[in-house]
C-alpha cells in the first residue's frame, strides 16, 4: 500500500474538468485508490465521490494506493495534481 500527501495546486481544486481529468487517470490503474481528507474517504474511481469532499484549491488530500501498479499509480496521480491539471 503507498500513501501520499498532496496539496491541490490549481484554484479550482477538484471541480468538474480537473475531477475527470483525477478519476480518468486513477480508472487506468488496476489497483484501489482513495482520497481523503479530513477523515473522510472516497473512492478515487468515483466523480460523485470525488465531488462529495468539496476538495478546493490549496487543500492537503491523502491519495491511497492498493494492488499490482499501486507505485505507477501513485506516480501518475501524484504527478497529475502537481502540475496543477496542466494539459
């Protein structure tokens, strides 16, 4: 299992485009994903899960891998919110 802390960088957070860009990302992998933050958990797979914790610029979020790629996974994911979303 590998957990990262991450801080969302673009100001929009994980809103609508940037959520779909995250969950299209974490539906490549094989592995479980979560996110969560302040305690709470969601499926990193799911939009309406993702929506569900309001995730906005700024905001620290622990991203969860579980399985076979859970490293690439990670890398990927990790690599995604850095950029901001970017292009």
């Amino acid at each position: 299992m590998c957990v990262k802390d991450v801080v969302i960088q673009n100001q929009v957070g994980l809103r609508a485009r940037p959520a779909t860009f995250f969950i299209q990302k974490a539906n490549e992998f094989k592995s479980s994903i979560w996110v969560e933050k302040d305690e709470r958990k969601v499926n990193a797979k799911s939009l309406l899960g993702v929506l569900s914790l309001g995730i906005i610029g700024g905001t620290g979020i622990k991203i969860i891998c579980d399985g076979t790629d859970e490293a690439d996974a990670m890398a990927a994911l990790v690599s995604l919110v850095e950029t901001g979303f970017a292009d």
